[in-house]
C-alpha cells in the first residue's frame, strides 16, 4: 500500500518554474474546472417536469443512441481537461444543463471515468425545465464535509410571478487536506434580451455575494471558488458590481474576489460560447484572496484557462469557429456543447520526504 501511494504521488507531482522563483521547486498539482453539459437529458419523460422540451425528447427516434453517444462525449472532455500539466482529470468540477443524478450516474460511470471514482453531489431544483447544477468530485482527492442548496427568489419585471430558476450550490470540503468551499452556477438567461434580463443575473450575484459573506463571517481567509455559467461576461454589472471582481490580482482587496477570466475576455478576445458572431465569456471560475498567496505551503491559485482543443470546434459551415454543439436544427450533431470548459489549477509545494513516505 506505501508503495502504490507513493507511485500515486508521484504521478502528480511536476516540476514548474515559478516566475521571480531563484530555484526549481516542486509542486503537487490539481485542477479545479468548470463544464456547462448543454442538455444532459435522459430520455425517460418525467411527467412531474418539463424536460419534454429538451432537445434529446424532441427526437422522433435513435434516442437512446444519441443519448449513449452524448455521454461518451461528456466523459472524454471530462477525462481530459487539466490532463496535461496535472496527469489526472479534475479533482472536482462543477456542471450544469444537468437533468438529474441518473445522468451523472452514467456520466461517472463512463469507462473514461469510471476509474477516477467520481463522487456526485447534486439536489433538485425548481427550474421549470428540470436544468440543475451539481458538483463531480475524485474521492481520493476531495472530501466532503457540508453541501447545501440555495434558492434563487426572483421576479418578471412585467407579471411580477416567480421566474423558478436553478439554485446555487454550496460544497464545502477538503481537498488534499486543505478546506475550500465551491459555489457551482447557471445564472438566468438573457431570454427576452440582456437589457430586460439584466436584474435578473443580478439577483443571482446578490445571492452568490451572501453565501460568499457568510462564509467569510465565519472565516474571513476561506478558500472560496465561484464558478459557473453566469450568462454574462466578466464586465458584466453582475460581476464588477455585485461581486466586485478584480481582473488584478493585486488590486483584489481582503475579502475581495479575483476573476482571472477578465483578462481573457478584454485583453485577449476569448470566449467560451458564441451567438450571432460574438464571443462571449460566460463560463468563468473565480476565488478569493487567500487562494491568490504566495506561500504555497497550502494550495493556491497558478494559473487559469479554456479548454478548447480542437476537437471542440466546428470545422466547417456557417458555425466554423463556434464550440461543437451537441444539438442543433432539431437533431443530434455528434458534438459536444455550445460552451467550453474553463478550469484553473492548484498548486502545492511537496517537499522530497513527502514524495517518499507512505
């Protein structure tokens, strides 16, 4: 058992360079992702939701191939991202356009995953179409100690009824030994436009920035990530206001929030879906300052990035260049999703008696 812990170990640790550093120093590595599933359905109706709308039940027939295949896919993104630099799949990620937990069953369970030993921690939630949120994580790496769900209570700005939308999931846990805590995301649409949507994300900041204060009411140095689909971009009031995020790490002040995608997004162009011929950065992953020191004696942030190899893109056709979708024109492409996934790494310094002992 020592010696499989150690070849384990070993495994992950890599050689990096830091920038600034005098010396090679060696670091243990995880990733920490983030994937929107675009419509991870099964094909079993519910007659208690409405998730006859989406687009696997709108098929006439080859449902259960399509469904089969779009897992397969899932799986194969999954396995890979984070798998260059930390030789492993993420440590835990966060998804959405999840129907339910039967599909992270079978997602998990996937051969391509099935020996990552994927935990699942998902609830209900009240979306009319039956679209949650959940959190994967490896339980050789991360545990959990406290999950809750977080109901999201906002109105249309004309008829003032509920508009029931995902909540917002809260996992606290250790990972590796260090405790952080997760807030997995898909925030309204901007069905009906940005404009007339906006109030809506922004209630959804509002509720993200109270489960942020709390948890720094309790500690003010947790380790707390943000992640998700936010439907908007890092310049987004929802994010610069309600969050106030920094797009530089030494601008983020105590209890403040660092948003390495905003970078990405003004300086670099990127983008993690496309409409109409626009990029747009939705998917993002954002922490707080402890996670941006420098004593890596515990893990902290490295760096950020988009998953988009090119597997991920259309090659051809009106959509060349956009993230392959699973779904479009009413039938199934054999892609992926309309988003990429984004993922930051962690790292620790791993002194050689760790590497050897036991």
């Amino acid at each position: 058992m020592k010696i499989l812990k150690s070849l384990l170990l070993l495994l992950i640790v890599m050689n990096i360079s830091l920038i600034g550093a005098q010396e090679e120093k060696r670091f243990k590595i995880h990733t920490v992702a983030f994937y929107n599933l675009e419509n991870l359905f099964d094909t079993i109706n519910d007659p208690l939701k409405y998730d006859e709308a989406s687009p696997i039940m709108e098929m006439k027939d080859n449902r259960s191939e399509v469904y089969k295949q779009k897992v397969k896919n899932m799986a194969r993104v999954i396995a890979n991202i984070g798998s260059d630099m930390a030789n492993n799949s993420p440590a835990v990620i966060g998804v959405c356009e999840i129907e339910n937990r039967d599909v992270l069953e079978d997602l998990v369970n996937d051969p391509l995953l099935l020996g990552k030993d994927y935990g699942i921690i998902h609830f209900d939630g009240p979306d009319r179409r039956s679209i949650d949120v959940a959190l994967l994580y490896q339980k050789a790496i991360f545990k959990p100690i406290e999950s809750s769900s977080h109901e999201l209570l906002i109105y249309d700005d004309v008829s003032r009824k509920r508009v029931y939308t995902r909540d917002q999931l809260l996992v606290s846990g250790e990972l590796d030994g260090d405790l952080i805590h997760i807030i997995v995301n898909h925030w309204p649409s901007r069905s009906g436009g940005e404009a007339r949507s906006r109030s809506k994300r922004v209630g959804a900041a509002k509720l993200n920035k109270r489960i942020i204060d709390s948890l720094q009411s309790i500690d003010p140095y947790a380790k707390i990530f943000t992640m998700g689909d936010l439907n908007d971009d890092p310049t987004n009031d929802s994010v610069k206001e309600v969050l106030k995020a920094k797009k530089d790490k030494d601008e983020v002040p105590f209890k403040g929030i660092y948003n390495p995608y905003e970078k990405m997004f003004t300086e670099k162009g990127w983008g993690t879906t496309a409409y109409r011929d626009a990029l747009s950065l939705f998917d993002q992953i954002m922490m707080t300052k402890p996670l941006l020191d420098d004593d890596y004696s515990s893990f902290r942030f490295w760096k950020a990035g988009i998953y988009n190899p090119s597997y991920l893109f259309n090659k051809r056709g009106r959509f060349e260049g956009y993230p392959f979708r699973s779904f479009a024109d009413g039938g199934f492409t054999g892609g992926f999703s309309d988003h990429f996934p984004v993922y930051v790494y962690l790292i620790r310094q791993v002194n050689e008696e760790d590497v050897t002992k036991g």
